[in-house]
C-alpha cells in the first residue's frame, strides 16, 4: 500500500513491494513543478518549464548502494533543445 509524505514542499508517494520470496524494491515518486523547484533553488526555467514526475527506486537488501531515476517528461517543455 502506497504512503504519501512531501518532498520539496510537493506530495510524494513511496511504495515498497516485496513478493514472497524475492527481493523487494522501494519506489518514491514525487511530480516537482517550476514553484517546487524554485523552493529547493533548482534552477530549470531557462531550459526546462512545466511540471517533472520523478522516480527513484531501489532494490531492498541489495549490496550496491545504486538506485534507477527515471524522470517524466512528457507534461514538461524543453526550451531551446535545438539551436
């Protein structure tokens, strides 16, 4: 089951699976918007504009301290991608 928290003052959802007799992972999304990111002084407007879901999971019990982000871009504008 999904819990909420807040992450850079945007509502975040972290989720942890773990199917019998496998290794879990735990997964937090959380959607930061050009005001969000301002808070944190992550500067994008120049480049970047609209809102950003981002995706860090990471294998429960695993060695390697690695994690996979993924970042959605989809509702967000890249500005000047090409000169």
């Amino acid at each position: 089951m999904p819990a909420l928290l807040w992450i850079a003052d945007a509502p975040a959802v972290i989720d942890l699976k773990r199917p019998a007799r496998q290794a879990g992972e735990a997964a937090i999304t959380v959607t930061l918007d050009e005001a969000a990111r301002a808070k944190q002084n992550i500067s994008t407007a120049a480049v970047l504009s609209g809102p950003v879901a981002v995706r860090f999971v990471r294998a429960l019990g695993a060695s390697t301290k690695s994690m996979k982000v993924e970042a959605d871009l989809s509702r967000a504008t890249i500005n000047d991608f090409l000169p």
